[in-house]
C-alpha cells in the first residue's frame, strides 16, 4: 500500500447474493469514492477468502473477503467465529481487514437495518458494525433505512451502533426523523445526516437489443410472489400480490400495442426469493394468447445492464426497492408496489411520493386500478422526474464528497473533523 493511501472495508453489500440492488450499492459506493481518491477497498462477500478484483471502470485496488452468516462456526470466514474471537481478544481475516483500513463503511443492503426481517438477519447485519466499534475502527453509516426496531434488545443495539458511529446518512426524511426520535439527546445533526440512495450514482449500460416502442416493465418480487401466504402474514398486506399483478397484466396487454417485460433484480440460482422463479411463474399463470406478449429479461447480468433495460421501458413498476430506484434515476415513469415504510421517502426525495401504493394498505382491486391509473398518467410523470433529477444527483455527489472526506479524516480526533 503507498503511503498516504486510502483504504476501506464496505460491509452489508456483497456482490454475490444474486441481489443486484445490493450488488448496486458496492458498485456505485466503489466508483463515487475511488474518483475522490479512495485507493483501496476490501469488500465483504460470501466466498472464500481474500480474492482480488479486477475492475477496468475504476482506479481504486478491490478484493473481496469472505465474511458470512450461517451454522458453520467452525469455518474461519464465519462472522460468529470472527466475533467470538474478537471478545476473547483473538484476531481473524475479517477484523485485521477492519485494523488495516480507515474506516469501515456499511449500508447494511440499503434497508435491512431492522428487525423486520427476524433476529437472525438483524444479528447478521449489526454484527459488523459492533466488531468495527469494538476495535476503535472508525464506523461510517452509508445512506440507508434506519428501523423500524420493534423489540427492545434491537432497540437497544441499534442505539449503540447509532451512538458510536462516526458519520450516519439516513436515506430518506423519514429514516431521519426515526433516528431522532431513537437517539433522543443523543441524536447529533454534525453525524446523523440526510442522504440519498447510493444507487442514484450508478452508470446505466445501453442494452444491445433495444425494447419494442410501448413496453411496460414490471419487477415481480420473489419474496412477495413464491410464498404469498408468508409474505401476506410477515408483512401484513391487505391485497393479493399475485391477483393484482396478473390482473393488472391482462389490463395492460388489452391494448394489442403494449407488450410486457418482466425485470428480475434478485436472481440467486433458484430459492424462494429469485424473481426469475415468480418471472417465469407469473407468465406461466396467464392466458396462452397473452404469454407471447411477456418477455423475461434473462441476458442482463450486471446491475447497470438492469438499469439500462429499466430505462427503455416506457413505465416501469415493482416492490424491490432498487429496481425502481433504476427507473427514478433514469427518469422512467415509475410506481412501487411498497410492503414496507423504506419506499416513500425514497421516492419523496425526487417528488414521487404519489407513485407508491401501500400493499398494507390497499385490497387487490385498488390495487390494480391505481395502478393502471398511474400508468396512464405516465407522461406527466417522466415530465417531473426529469426537473427533479438533477437536484438529486447533486444531493449524491455532495453526500459522496462527505463521505470520502470523513474516510480520509476517520482517524484524526472526532473534534477535528467537524471544526
């Protein structure tokens, strides 16, 4: 490492889940930071060991190094072995990566700083930051959701981390006022800032067969569509996520102009949470005359190739967060289909909050209408995304500014960061 480097670990976006919006988050931190001369990042990933990475699109030196979850503790990339070291004062890969670098960074896959998804993740998802604030590594909080936190042990661990942290962006006015509200007194407008999401920042590849003119795009989430019942129950949707969908498909193939292409944004080789699965699944369910009309995107790979294909719709919808945060930032007229609170600040943030429909709140019905009618008023909508854009964009680049600045800072005295 030369002298005067810079060095990170980015936790809480490994970009081997087969999650392309968290695959987007590292890609676009990675990018933002290495043009403001951050020259080494070691990302923290699923496979096995330390592997370096070869990347033409930016200047910094990347690895990655394996550090997961799971009931292997006996394996040394497992984060529970690392931890359990670490309190017995033993080192491991993953905590002499945090001792070597500047400041560890976390996003936390953009929303899964919660207990919304059960203990298990929530362990998985603090137990990096708790390791970074144990070895006096800086801990930077990159823009994501911040809770909710419904019991008190998540409650109480979450103001740890928020409390030690040395820089925390919640991505939307919400997440804010939450972090308000959970850090009381201690809530410190110098470190717990308003940002936007990473992904705003993200290239967008040109894909090399252009859609049909009139092509509506929809995400099908895979965790709402291959196990309704569970995702009706966990997250208390009021509508049926599969009706709606294929009602509003045959509403929108009966104009004999429009055709349909279906975009999966987590595309693990099969499991119960792969859109690819509830794509094919989808297409499969409707009338034989209407499936010639569905295509399935299955060649884009990266999620730059996936935003690219999203920005060639002429509508776009879908629940995962990040595929609609695609056509956001690409000025394509878009509505989310929300099981969470995450979506509307997101979408606040470019004047779309009128663009999200509540599945916790709408039957399938209302579902289906809104969303028709949001379709229909399509031209408006691009119209207004296009004057908002550019102020968003600016957001992210001065929030990228922060952030490589409180990296390069991270090990001077707090005091001295913010004078």
């Amino acid at each position: 490492m030369k002298q005067n480097s810079t060095s990170i670990v980015l936790a809480g976006a490994a970009p081997d889940t087969g999650n392309h919006g968290v695959t987007a988050l590292a890609q676009s931190l990675v990018l933002g930071l290495a043009d403001r001369g951050v020259d080494h990042v070691t990302v923290f990933d699923h496979g096995h060991g330390f592997n370096p990475v070869a990347d033409d699109d930016t200047s910094a030196s990347l690895q990655t190094l394996a550090f997961k979850a799971g009931k292997r503790v006996y394996q040394g990339a497992n984060m529970h072995q690392a931890r359990l070291k670490q309190l017995m004062g033993l080192s491991s890969p993953a905590l002499r990566a945090m001792m070597n670098a500047d400041a560890v960074v976390d996003v936390s896959g953009g929303d899964s700083f919660t207990d919304l998804y059960g203990p298990a993740r929530f362990d998985q998802i603090t137990l990096p930051k708790l390791m970074a604030l144990d070895a006096g590594v800086p801990l930077i909080l990159l823009p994501q959701t911040f809770g909710p936190f419904r019991f008190k042990r998540s409650r109480r661990i979450a103001r740890h981390i928020l409390k030690g942290c040395r820089l925390a962006f919640a991505r939307d006015m919400a997440s804010l006022n939450y972090l308000r509200e959970l850090l009381g007194a201690d809530f410190d407008e110098r470190r717990h800032r308003l940002g936007v999401d990473l992904a705003f920042g993200l290239p967008s590849q040109a894909p090399s067969v252009a859609l049909k003119p009139a092509t509506v795009g929809i995400n099908v989430s895979g965790l709402l569509w291959n196990r309704s019942d569970d995702a009706r129950s966990q997250f208390g949707l009021t509508c049926d996520y599969r009706a709606a969908l294929l009602q509003f498909v045959c509403r929108i193939l009966k104009d004999q102009t429009n055709s349909i292409h279906l975009v999966p944004h987590v595309t693990p080789n099969g499991g119960s949470e792969s859109d690819l699965v509830a794509s094919r699944a989808l297409r499969d369910h409707l009338p034989q005359e209407l499936q010639r009309r569905v295509t399935i995107e299955e060649t884009a790979n990266t999620p730059s190739d996936l935003k690219g294909v999203i920005e060639q719709t002429e509508w776009f919808t879908g629940a995962r967060m990040h595929a609609t945060i695609a056509a956001l930032s690409t000025a394509t007229p878009v509505t989310n289909m929300a099981y969470s609170r995450k979506a509307a600040g997101v979408f606040e943030c470019c004047g779309a909050g009128a663009q999200v429909q509540d599945l916790r709140k709408l039957g399938t019905k209302e579902l289906v209408d809104r969303l028709f009618r949001d379709f229909e008023n399509r031209q408006q909508q691009a119209s207004m995304l296009k004057s908002q854009l550019p102020f968003v964009k600016r957001r992210w680049a001065y929030q990228m500014d922060m952030i490589s600045e409180a990296v390069k800072l991270a090990r001077c005295p707090e005091e001295a960061m913010y004078a």
